[in-house]
C-alpha cells in the first residue's frame, strides 16, 4: 500500500463522480473480505487505510478475560494491564497486529476487485438515483437509445430512461438519436438501478412547458391553476394572474399566437384552449366549456356518493352540440379539469321537464286512483301529455310508462270516454287507437 493507491482511488472518484471516501471504505471491507480467505480472520478484525499514506493497518478486537481459551479473540488481564493500565475483566480492547495481512493470493485479489467494483457501481447507482429522485415533476432532455417493444429507451446524462408506450403521444414515431424532451414521472430503485419513467402525456408535462416557454409564469406573474389532456388532440389550461394589468390569456397566447404555437407543436399540434381560472366554481366550469356559451351553472351543494362535486349546467338549443363537443370532448376536459361531474341540457329540454301538465289531462284522469303528480310526469316524459296523446298511443305504450303500468286500460277509458264527453258537446273529434291495439268495451 502507497501513494500509488492514493492517486488510483482519487483518478476513480474523479472519472465516476463518486467521493473517495466511499472507495476507500470499499477497499478496506474487499480486503478484509480477502484476509478472511487466506488467514481466516473473525469478525473481530478492522483494517484501515491511512488516507495519506496508502499504509494498511489491521486492528484486532479481544475481551480481556482471566483465562485466555481464544488467544484470537480474548486477551488475559494481565496482558491488558500492560497496555492500558486501567484495564478491566469484560472490556474489550483494540489492539494493532504487527503484520497486516498483504499476501491473499490471486483469488483473494480478485475478490477485492469485484467488491471495489461491485461498490463503485452501488455508489454510482445511489448517485443517479439521487440525481433524478429531486426531479421528478419536471422536464428533461434525453436522446434515444433504442427501441424495445414500443418503449423507448432514452439516455438522459449517465442514465437511462424509460418513456413506455403508454406515456408516448399518440402517433408519435422514434428513432435512434432523436433528441426528446419529457415529464420525469417516477423515480423508484430496482435491483438492476434506479428506473426512472417518463411521460409526454401527463398534464403536468402540459404545465411544465407553459413555465419553460412563458416568462411571465416563470417569474410568477401569471399562475397554471390547472390543466387537463387528451394527448395530441386537445388540451385545456387555466390560468390566473396575480396583477391586475396583466392579461393571462394573452401572455400565454403570445403575439400572433407565437408562444402557444411553440407548446402546440411540441405536443404534436395539439389544439390549446387557455382559460380564466375563477375562485367561483359556477364561474370555473361555464369557462371551462369555452367556447360555448352557457345559459346558467348550478353547483350542488353536497358532494356526489364518490365525494365529486357536481355542476348542472344550462345551455341554448344551438349550443348544445358545442359545449359537448366532438364525441364529448369538450366536456370531458371540462371535468377534469374542474374536477367536477358535469350535467349538460338544453334550454328546451329543461322547459319541457318542468312544463306542468294540462289541466285537460288532469281533468280526464281525475277520476282514476293511483294517479299522482308523478305518473302524470312520466306520461309528458314519454310524450303522452295531452288526452290525445294517450287515447293513440293504446294500452300497450301505456303499460310501458312508469306509475301507469296495471292502470293502462282503467288510464285508456278514462281518457276516451272524456274525449267523448267532449265530442258530445261537439268540442272534439276522438283520435283513433294506434295500430295493433284491442278496443275497449
């Protein structure tokens, strides 16, 4: 052991990044582990390399005893007396060997060569795993290392990452060496390494870029309160400002669309919509359906069975399809991204389930038992709301309709035999039953 030692351990620790105190306690533990095998040492025995120098010294651990029976491990009190003078039965004393052990063979040297080794490569992993564990949450640049079954490996500094198919964007074609960027989604360890997953589907990676490409958000001007994809298609962001005189939209906009563009195209063209965030749900969710215009939202006041909140809201007939969008989009990403269950109808569609009944209809089934408000609610809800109605739709349809079901035909007659009242006084011609129905006598 020399100063020889001293400069390959520090050469190491500079090439790998390791400190080389690391490398100096791994070579001692190899070196051990190899004396064990030549001289068949107990655990009782340290060696320590003098930082310095390079110089080996092994130590011995022996219990002072009254009668030596494992000269390796016990020393008797007199012994002890004579190299600590306050030496006592039972304590435990650490003494120097005059000669450590130096010669181990070749199978012990390569021992101590694949701990030093195994060690460095812990040390390295530990070091990498370190590294990527503080940034998860956050963008990195990577270049592709290759492709695996649709997974693709990247290679981000001394690492390796993952972006599984799943993370990918729809579409999305890699080849060796192309340069990405992407979301650190977990870091975990494994006992091949620290794995680290990304993404460029989660919404944070969405959110991630508006802070790269908008500076007004990276000094804190403007704030992402949320955000919501649907990877490559569509996405929608809200944001709020904390000065009055700045307009959120338009500092993440752009002139001429310029910033948002840039995210767009490093989502593959996904279309972004950017939306005022409001403190007042009601508010957050008829933004949040842009570019619909709503009528009115009302929020529930108690969460749903699953602790959701729910907003029912209120849109003109001609809004209707907008504000769902194509195969729900618009309304999906609304949800998400007020975390709230969204209940969409039109304006028509409210009034006709609020319209009350005629007083004709109320009239004509007056005399039948079991009608309640109810069941005349369903008769409008399947389209029977006048007598008319009900006299040609025939005992079949009425049977089907709820609150009526056994009551068809007593709900039939009394429906004809008002229209024929009716007819007598010559205010009303009675409609014929539909198709396929028996008279009733």
């Amino acid at each position: 052991m020399n100063r020889e030692l001293i400069n390959v351990i520090e050469q190491m620790g500079r090439e790998k990044g390791i400190d080389k105190e690391i490398l100096f306690e791994a070579l001692e533990s190899a070196l051990l582990s190899a004396s064990k095998k030549t001289l068949g040492t107990g655990d009782n025995v340290r060696l320590e390399i003098d930082r310095r120098t390079g110089h080996l010294r092994a130590y011995v651990r022996k219990t002072v005893v009254e009668e030596v029976t494992d000269p390796r491990s016990e020393l008797s009190l007199a012994e002890a007396k004579a190299l600590n003078p306050e030496a006592e039965l039972g304590v435990e004393l650490e003494l120097e060997q005059e000669r450590p052990p130096h010669d181990f063979g070749r199978i012990a040297a390569q021992t101590a060569r694949q701990i030093i080794m195994q060690k460095v490569r812990d040390a390295e992993r530990e070091g990498i795993y370190s590294e990527f564990a503080g940034r998860e949450g956050q963008i990195v640049r990577g270049v592709v290392h290759r492709v695996e079954k649709r997974n693709v490996i990247l290679e981000i500094g001394k690492a390796e990452a993952i972006l599984p198919e799943r993370e990918q964007i729809p579409g999305e074609r890699y080849n060796a060496g192309d340069r990405v960027r992407a979301f650190v989604l977990e870091v975990r360890r494994s006992t091949k390494g620290p794995q680290i997953t990304l993404s460029r589907t989660h919404p944070g990676y969405l959110t991630r870029l508006f802070e790269t490409e908008i500076p007004e958000i990276q000094e804190g001007i403007v704030l992402v309160k949320a955000a919501a994809r649907e990877p490559g298609e569509r996405a929608k962001v809200a944001v709020a400002s904390t000065k009055r005189d700045v307009d959120p939209i338009g500092a993440c906009v752009g002139l001429r669309g310029t910033r948002i563009q840039v995210i767009s195209r490093e989502l593959r063209g996904e279309k972004i919509d950017i939306i005022e965030w409001s403190s007042d749900p009601a508010t957050f969710v008829a933004r949040a359906l842009s570019p619909a215009k709503v009528s009115s939202v009302t929020i529930a006041e108690e969460p749903g069975a699953a602790g959701q909140r729910s907003a029912l809201v209120i849109v003109p007939d001609n809004q209707l399809s907008l504000t769902i969008g194509k195969k729900g989009q618009n309304a999906r990403l609304a949800a998400k991204l007020t975390g709230m269950r969204i209940d969409i109808k039109s304006e028509s569609e409210v009034e006709a389930e609020h319209e009350e009944p005629g007083e004709e209809l109320v009239d004509a089934l007056a005399g039948v038992d079991g009608i309640t408000g109810e069941t005349l609610a369903s008769l409008r809800e399947a389209g029977l709301g006048s007598v008319e109605a009900i006299v040609a739709a025939g005992v079949e349809r009425l049977h089907e309709v709820p609150g009526v079901g056994e009551r068809a035909e007593t709900v039939l007659r009394a429906a004809r035999e008002w229209l024929a009242a009716r007819e007598a006084r010559g205010e009303v011609e009675v409609p014929d039953a539909g198709s396929g129905e028996t008279p009733l006598t």
